[in-house]
C-alpha cells in the first residue's frame, strides 16, 4: 500500500493518484510500512486464524523456521479449494481427510471433538475497492447499488465516494461523472426538468464546420440579437433585437424582427419560390423575380426591349441596402448554379460548391432544390417561419445549429 503525504489515505500500489485528495503517490520505500501486510499474512512464529474466523480465505505459511503447519485438517468448504497453499507439508498419517485435528494448535488443551462449524463464504474487499493479493474475489453481485461510476479520461470505475480517479487522478465532479449501472428508472423531478430546458440551446458553427460558443434558450419566446448575448455581440452584420426563436417542444417558430439584413434558413427539400424572394448560396445573396410576359399599353403602344428568347425570370445580385449588382436571366425548363458547374457561376466564391443548387420552372410554379452541396442553402426569412431540432438558422454572418431535445 502507498500512503498519500498529504492527506494519509491508503491506496493501492499501482495508483498514481490519491484516491482521497488527488496527490500525485510516490512509490513506497522498501521496509516501509507492513501494516497492511499484518493483516493478510500470520506472525512469525504464530499459527494463522482459525476456521470460520477470518474473512481473508486460506491462511499462509509461517515465517521462517518455524517448518510446516502440521496437525491440521479440515474437511472440504463451499467455495473453497482444496489446494494446499505454498510453505505447507503434509498432514500427518494419521489425521484423515475430513476429521478434526488430531492435537491442539499449540495455545492449550481444546475441548472435546467436534466437527468445524460451516465456514461462511469468504469475503471480497470493501465495496468499491479493487481486489489485490490476498483478498479473494468478491462475490459476483452487481455493483448498481454502488453507483459505480466509469473515468471519462481513462475509462476505469471509480467507486462514487472517491472524488479523483486512483488510475489518471481525474477530478470525479457531476458533470464529468458517468452514468451509473443500469437501475430502477428515476422518476422526473425538478432536476429532470432542468436538465431538459439546459438542452435548449443554439451552437454557433464556425467557418470550418467547427462548434464555437453556445447560447441557452428557454421554452416560449428568445430574443436574439446584439443585445442578447456575448455570442452575438461581436456580429456588427446583426440588429440589437434582431429575431423571435418561439419554442413550443421540440419544434420552434423564428420570426424577423424587422432586422436590417434578415433571418435565414438552411433549406432541407426542394422549395417553392415567391417573385421577390431572397436566397443565399455561399456568401452570394440573390433576389429572384418572375419575368412577366410584355403587355402592350392602354393606347396599344408595345414597350420597347431587347428580344426575349423565353425568359421566365432573373437572378440578381444584392450588393447591399437598395443597391443590386449582376443579373442572371433564367431560360429553359432549369438552371443550375455552382462555382466551377452550371450555367450561373460565382468563380471566386470558395464557399459555394462546384455544383451547388438548381432553379427548376415546373407547371408554372418556381421551384428550388440544394444539389447536396456542403455549405447548403438558405432561404430568408418573409414573416416567420417553422424550425426544428438540428435546423440551422443564419443570423448576420453567423451560423447557428439549433438543439431541442
């Protein structure tokens, strides 16, 4: 055993740490303390425990010089072996298997013979404390009652009244605690309930895919916005009060607040489009409208215009408030949209995917679909709009991923 030098508590050999304060162990002096060892082991010069008497299993050998342990015998126990230990001779000829000894144990005159009383089963360590030499294995009962809880760091089971792992030495708190073994269901009280609302969050995922800071919610309505957060503030693209996020369960309803630049939603199927609706591939920003057919005027006067080869609507750039860029008219029953594929292309775009979304025209409805691109999709936006658990939402030029459950 190795004694911690700063708070004493015992521990096994091969720890590194103290199980009691978490104090790196040093390797113990030779000679040093034997008093465990007293314990699992008899006096020079002493018999061992008797039958029945002592929880430690088969008794060892004398010390040296003493000879072997003769005169005893005993007839065979439940659970244990029948194998002699090392350091002990033969009975004597004349004492059989099974009988009682045939002299006293060298401490006086024993009474009458009489059989052995039934040994009880031997005894493993204390709960939660791992076998060594001398303890026999513990009953094979379950530990659940123990609460056993496994290291997250190194994977061993620390017993749950150990506060730092006896293997790595890792600080055991609540929340680096692992399950216990399986056991009776625990009903659903005010900690359930405020493990459950500390599941509603939103995780800001940064440029790279990576997850960056989190940001708490609650059931019912969230603001969102520069105002509301340190995740948030730091986002010069975002209002002061920027969104509604209304959660009701496991799904949820975000609304624009009238923000400058828009709420956005990460699109998971194919979409109808709206004559003036907005949508973001990458960092483009792009307004669609309908191209509508050339009426002639109230006096029959035709407008006058470049020939239209079929044109039924238009891409446009948003560059920013009220002012537009690039054009893209749309021709034909779809029109694809990537970096490097497509017949619209944004070249130097590194977010947008070599073939990223399509804009389909299908019995007179507008439709657009995601060409599993990585960065995906997005919709602004118009009023407010359902979400859900692992819905994504861009708020300025940050990337949220929703958590409901």
């Amino acid at each position: 055993m190795t004694v911690c030098n700063r708070c004493g508590k015992e521990n096994q050999d091969h720890y590194k740490f103290c199980l009691g304060c978490g104090a790196e162990l040093t390797a113990p002096k030779p000679g040093g303390d034997m008093g465990m060892m007293k314990t699992m082991m008899a006096e020079p010069g002493q018999s061992p425990l008797g039958p029945g008497s002592s929880p430690l299993g088969a008794p060892l050998g004398g010390g040296p010089g003493t000879g072997p342990l003769g005169g005893i015998s005993r007839g065979p126990s439940a659970g244990m072996p029948q194998q002699s230990p090392g350091g002990m001779g033969r009975p004597p000829s004349g004492a059989m298997p099974g009988m009682p000894p045939s002299g006293p144990l060298g401490a006086g005159p024993a009474p009458g013979p009489m059989a052995p009383p039934p040994m009880a089963p031997p005894m493993g360590p204390p709960p939660g404390v791992p076998s060594y030499a001398g303890f026999p294995p513990a009953p094979s009962a379950p530990v659940a009652a123990g609460g056993m809880r496994r290291c997250p760091s190194c994977g061993s089971d620390v017993p749950p009244s150990f506060r730092f792992c006896g293997t790595c030495g890792f600080r055991m708190d609540e929340q680096s605690a692992a399950q216990p073994l399986p056991g009776p269901p625990q009903p659903m009280g005010g900690m359930g309930m405020q493990q459950q609302r500390a599941r509603l969050s939103m995780t800001l995922i940064r440029p790279d895919g990576s997850e960056g800071g989190t940001h708490d919610l609650r059931p019912g309505e969230n603001k969102l916005g520069r105002s509301f957060g340190p995740v948030f503030e730091n986002d010069g693209y975002l209002s002061p009060v920027h969104a509604m996020l209304d959660i009701r369960g496991t799904q949820g309803v975000v609304r624009d607040l009238d923000s400058l630049n828009g709420v956005f939603v990460k699109m998971t199927g194919e979409e109808e489009l709206q004559s003036g609706q907005i949508i973001r591939i990458g960092q483009e920003l792009l307004r669609f409208e309908i191209i509508p057919t050339p009426e002639p005027t109230a006096d029959g006067t035709e407008l006058m215009g470049s020939p239209n080869p079929g044109f039924w609507g238009k891409l446009t750039v948003i560059i920013g408030r009220d002012v537009t860029g690039a054009a893209f008219p749309l021709l034909g029953e779809s029109v694809t949209l990537g970096r490097e594929r497509g017949e619209i292309n944004f070249p130097d775009d590194g977010y947008v995917s070599g073939l990223h979304a399509r804009i389909t025209l299908r019995d007179g409805h507008v439709f657009l679909s995601d060409l599993g691109s990585s960065n995906g999709t997005f919709i602004k936006v118009n009023g407010e709009r359902g979400v859900g658990h692992d819905s994504y939402v861009l708020l300025g030029q940050q990337l949220f991923r929703l958590n409901f459950t």
